[in-house]
C-alpha cells in the first residue's frame, strides 16, 4: 500500500470512532466600523510602531514624495513595473524632470539579471490591494507585472496604498475580496521591513528583505 | 558544558534529561538568557492581547483546530486535489526517513547540489540536514536563529527563537570564527553581515526548502509567517521549492487562517502580526517573470495518525506551534531547551515527543513539569497540556487499569514495589476498619519514620505524620 493511502486509512478508521466538528464563530474579530479617516490613523499608528514609514499624500503629488524621498537616501535608481500606472506615471514624469532616479524596469525573467536585481537595485516600489488597519498591514498580490522579489530583494520597499482601500482586519479584507474564490500564486500581507530579534532579543532591520518600508498613503 | 558543544540531536540520549537539566541548572548564563527571554516574551503576550477578548478568541483558535481534525483525511484529499490543480507536487511519508528519502530524490532528479532552507521544525524533526549532507547535499539554514545554531553545530533551544540560549558575545565569536566576521557587540553589524553571507547563498542555492504554518484546503494555499523575509526569500528564489509538513497543519477554509494568525503571532512573540505572511497557490506561472518552477509539498505523518486514534490525545495536535508554552514554563524557563534533548523542548515537546520517540525514550518528560498549569492557560488553541501530561504519566507507569495505555513504549517507568505500595493504599483505603487501624498505628510509631524520603528530601524537610489520626482528633472534638 502506498504511504498516501495507509496514512489516510489509518485516519478514517480511527479507533476512538467519528469526531464531530464543532462550529467556529469568527464574531470575536469583529471591530467595530471605523471611518477611512480613523483607519488610516490606526494604520499608521501600527505601522509606525514596527518601524514602517507612513507619508500621506495625493494622487497629485506622490511622484514629489517618491523623489523627494530616495534623493535623501542617496537612492541611485528605482525599479519599478512595467504596465502598473504606478510605472507608467513615474516614467512619464521622468522624461520632463530631473529629480528621479534611475528607472529600471522588471520586465524580463530573474534568471537573466538576478545579480544586478541582487547587487545593483536599491529601491522598489509596488502597487498594493488595499491595507489593514488593525495590523498595520499591506496587502500585496504579486503579478507577471509586480514580480515577487520587487517587494523584497531592494533594500528599499516603497508601496503605493490608497486610503480608500483601507480594511479594519485581515478577516473583513479577505471576505470582501472574495479571496476563496481565487488565489493568485503568491499573496502577501507585508507589515514593516524585514527583521529579527534572533541576537538576544535585540531588533535588528533588513535581515534579509528591505530595511526600509515607505508607505505612501493617498488620500 | 551543555550549550557550546552540545551534540548533534541523533547523537542524543533523550533519558539523560537530569545530568543536562543538572548541568543547565547550574550554569548561570543559561538561566539569565532564559529568564531574560522568557520574561519578555510574557509581557509582550500580555500587551498584545489587550482589548481583546482573548478567552473568546482561544475558543474559536481550539474550534478551528478541532473542526480540523475531525474531517482530517477528507481535507487532506481536497488538499491534495487543490494544490495538485495548482500545479504544486504532493508527496505523502509515513515517517520521517521517508520524508527525508523524498526531498533528496526531488533533489537528485534535479541534480541539485545545495539546499537554502527556511524555518521548519518538521524539518528539524525529520534531522534533514543530517540526512542531506550524509548524501553529498549541502543543506544550509538561512532564518538567522538557524543560521547561528547550524554554524554552532547544535539544534535549536526554542522552537521560535532557536538561538536564545547564547548571548551577543557568544554570537559574535561564532560567526568571527566560522565566517570571519569581526567581533563585535552591535548587532546591526552582525546582522548585516549575515545578509550578506546569505544573499549569496539564497543566489545560488537549488532549491529551497520550508515549513508551512496553515495549509489551505479549500484553495490549495500554503500559510509561511516570519520575520526575516528568509522565507520569502527561500520560497521564491531558488527554481525549485519544497514545502515539507506535519499532516495535521491542514484547515479546511481560507478564512480559517485569520483567527489562527491573530493568535498565532500574539502568543508567540507579543507581535500584533508579523513581518511577512505568506500565502503560496502554486508554482510560476508561464507570464511570470519570477517565483520557483517547481513547488513540491511532503505530507509527513510521522506518528501523528497514531496520536489521531485517541480522543484526549488528539487535542495534542491541535498545537499551532507558537511556543507560548515554554515561554512560560518554569521548568523550561530555568533548565533551557537542550536539557530535553528533543527537537521540540518545553510543555508541548514533553506531550508530542514521547509519541515519536516512544514513552520508554521519553520517560522522563511527562514528568519533567510541576504541573502549575501555565501552559495550559496560555495556550493559544485550549490544548490541556497539563491533564495530558497526567495521562502520559499514568501510561508511563501502566497507572489506570479503565483505560489501557495506547502510547508506544507505555508501562517503562512501573516499579513493582511502587505498584504494590499503591495496590496496598488503594486496598486500605476501600476499609475503613483498617484505614483507622493502619492510620493509628502509624500515628503511635512515628518516631520510626525515617527522615530521607529519595529525592524528595534532598531540598526539602521530610513531612512528619501527626501523633493523632484525624479521626482521633475529631472524635476528641466530639466529647
């Protein structure tokens, strides 16, 4: 008998007989119905606290915010997606203005750059699906247009999220968003830049991800 | 001593618990990182859960687990089914040599070489890396914790935070002298040379290997939480991923997994949530510019359906592995993770071990506890981890003639004169003629009692029956 099928005998013909499956009651994370004005707050807050970077800003002048921000961490370049408006809007702007950095663009497989992605990229910056305000927390679906490592191999992580998008908890977002229905294969919530407590308890950023997470909140 | 040259765990002889507990004891560096941690990790528990309304939410935690493992094997076919649809391999072991022989044939068929790995303790239960290495695999931790332990040649003291027993300067002199980092007591230093060390390695590894936290039935979704983004990292990097699990992560609904995570995260490390959750639904897909091309997931059993059989030990595994248990252990808190010698140390090793390595192995773990009862009422999924630790204890001594004992290796710890000593008791105790009678000579002899009792009196002061019976004093009231 394959192990497949001796495991699975094994648990049908429990000899304690059948079990009854009690019933759960997902009430008790229920919060109550906050305004966007006071989920953004409790957003940030909570970001805050594990030493994410909120900056609150319109669909106006979040391209000011992104240069203005990397241009003080001495950011050489930027990778950005290709068909994202986020994408588009930066290299838009980039062609009548001088303050942005460098734009790279993921356009092509990892296993044709993945040194230069590793050693050369120093920001990136994604599109989000909405945030969680309870947690702190981003949602991200990473796509053929947003690869996964975008979120995670630069050491800078900027993501765009819009306050209207803003859910009290990861229970309201994922039953709104009907997430059952389909997963894409990779979904993440990101809340704060990599890190680890793993020497004496003692925090430490950017273990391996980015040591840096701006969010820019557009109101 | 025990922490810097502790063996490799297959070298381990798990009944040698009191020399290691002895020695742990009695090493002060062990107790202060310990006592440290630990009194961290419960006050943050403490805040993280304030304003909620935590026993209600413990009873949806132990309602999801538990409606879970009632329709086990059904779930783990929808499993099976969805992350099949998916595109993502199932492979099922019975034991975990099985689990081992699996993920070096996926590695052999690719000719892999080396292997990244993110944080598992099914892994860590199967002793992988061992395995692998034996075989000319390279297999190599990459959740910093795992990192510093493998580099020490040790196993992990914690199931969460695997290298709380050392200290920053132990640390430091690790990697100086494994890696050649310079010493130094910043630990964003060390850190960040850590990175860089594993960047390299997570670049160039074959494939990459994970636990899984929630497995998904409805979807075909594995759950991954941490901190570090390594498991990010490992399950996105390398061409080929291989999530390996205990059968009984599987929950049957998406939505299960937002009560589980809530308590999950709080519990074990006082976080709100963590860094990174991580959701995966399958392989690369062809428009995709990265992510592995290959996801395999081992289904291990590895004496997990024989826990299945019964229903008080069944709630053992409900166990979502936060770690809370330990972290508030008294017993653990002060002899550490090594002195157990499992690959899972504290309350719940000392109720999940003796079922993989047997009671006669683990004998001296169900009672390596003072039963106070902490871990119970912290656990996140109301697993009740004292009354279970009675239970292994009655199996480890043949106790409780109404319920025969079921545990591999049950019956290792009966005496025969302790058995006849409580047969007599019991016997006295159903007559009461001779409880008086037995009770009165005792009290009149007294003096005869001998003033060492075993290991009971080597801290403490034998108890003194009193010169008269309860009965006689009552019956002296009475008049």
């Amino acid at each position: 008998m394959s192990s497949r099928n001796a495991i699975l005998q094994r648990l049908r013909h429990r000899s304690g007989g059948e079990l009854t499956a009690p019933a759960c009651d997902f009430s008790v994370l229920k919060r109550p119905d906050w305004s966007t004005a006071e989920k953004v707050d409790l957003f940030q807050r909570m970001i805050e606290s594990v030493h994410g970077e909120v900056h609150r800003t319109t669909d106006a002048d979040w391209v000011d915010r992104v240069a203005e921000l990397l241009k003080t961490r001495g950011a050489g370049n930027l990778l950005i997606s290709k068909a994202s408006s986020i994408g588009q809007t930066l290299r838009k702007e980039a062609g009548t203005r001088e303050d942005l950095p460098d734009l790279l663009v993921y356009d092509e497989a990892i296993e044709h750059w993945q040194p230069e992605l590793f050693n050369t990229v120093d920001a990136g910056i994604t599109s989000t699906r909405g945030g969680i305000a309870e947690t702190g927390s981003l949602i991200l679906w990473p796509s053929a247009d947003e690869p996964r490592l975008m979120s995670l191999v630069p050491p800078i992580h900027i993501a765009v999220l819009y306050a209207s998008e803003l859910y009290g908890t990861f229970h309201e977002a994922m039953l709104a968003q009907r997430w059952h229905e389909k997963m894409p294969t990779n979904a993440l919530l990101v809340s704060g830049p990599s890190k680890t407590a793993d020497i004496e308890q003692t925090l430490a950023y950017g273990v391996h991800g980015p040591k840096e997470l701006i969010v820019l909140i557009i109101e | 001593m025990m922490t810097d040259n502790s063996p490799p765990l297959h070298k381990i002889d798990v009944k040698q618990f009191h020399p290691r507990a002895r020695a742990a004891i009695h090493n002060p560096q062990i107790r202060q990182n310990f006592r440290k941690a630990m009194d961290g990790l419960m006050s943050k528990r403490t805040a993280a859960f304030e304003g909620m309304d935590l026993e209600t939410l413990r009873d949806l935690g132990s309602n999801i687990r538990m409606r879970a493992l009632a329709n086990l094997p059904d779930l783990l076919e929808q499993l099976e089914q969805k992350l099949t649809e998916n595109g993502i391999k199932v492979h099922w072991a019975l034991d975990a040599d099985e689990a081992c022989k699996i993920v070096r044939d996926i590695c052999v068929a690719r000719d892999a070489k080396s292997v990244i790995k993110g944080k598992s303790m099914v892994s860590e239960e199967m002793e992988l890396n061992h395995y692998l290495q034996e075989r000319g695999i390279e297999a190599l931790e990459s959740d910093l914790g795992e990192y510093i332990v493998q580099l020490a040649d040790e196993t992990p003291s914690h199931i969460i935070m695997p290298a709380i027993h050392k200290n920053t300067g132990e640390i430091s002199q690790l990697l100086h002298d494994k890696t050649g980092t310079d010493l130094s007591s910043d630990v964003n230093y060390l850190t960040a040379s850590a990175r860089l060390q594993l960047r390299e390695k997570f670049r160039n590894a074959d494939v990459g290997v994970s636990g899984v936290n929630f497995a998904v039935a409805e979807t075909g979704t594995l759950c991954l939480v941490e901190n570090e983004g390594n498991g990010r990292m490992t399950t996105t990097v390398p061409p080929c991923h291989i999530a390996v699990t205990g059968i009984e992560k599987v929950v049957p609904n998406l939505e299960d997994i937002t009560g589980l995570l809530a308590l999950l995260t709080r519990s074990a490390t006082g976080q709100h949530i963590t860094t990174y959750f991580n959701m995966i639904s399958g392989p690369r897909k062809a428009d995709e510019l990265d992510g592995p091309e290959e996801v395999h997931v081992v289904l291990v059993d590895n004496g997990r359906s024989s826990i299945y059989q019964d229903d008080q030990l069944l709630d053992t595994l409900k166990c979502i592995r936060c770690g809370a248990c330990m972290n508030h252990c008294p017993v653990y808190t002060r002899v550490g993770g090594h002195a157990y010698g499992t690959t899972y140390p504290g309350p719940i090793g000392k109720i999940l071990m003796p079922h993989l390595i047997g009671l006669d192995e683990g004998q001296h773990l169900p009672s390596a506890s003072s039963l106070c009862g902490a871990c119970g009422e912290v656990c996140p999924v109301k697993i009740p981890i004292p009354d279970l630790l009675v239970r292994l204890r009655q199996e480890s001594v043949d106790g409780d003639k109404l319920h025969p004992a079921k545990v591999r290796g049950h019956g290792s710890k009966r005496n025969s004169v302790e058995a006849m000593i409580w047969k007599g008791w019991g016997w006295m105790h159903a007559k009461p003629g001779l409880y008086r009678l037995g009770t009165g000579i005792a009290a009149k002899f007294r003096n005869l009692q001998p003033g060492r009792l075993g290991g009971w009196t080597q801290y403490r002061t034998a108890p003194k029956l009193a010169p008269k019976t309860l009965h006689q004093r009552m019956k002296e009231r009475q008049q």
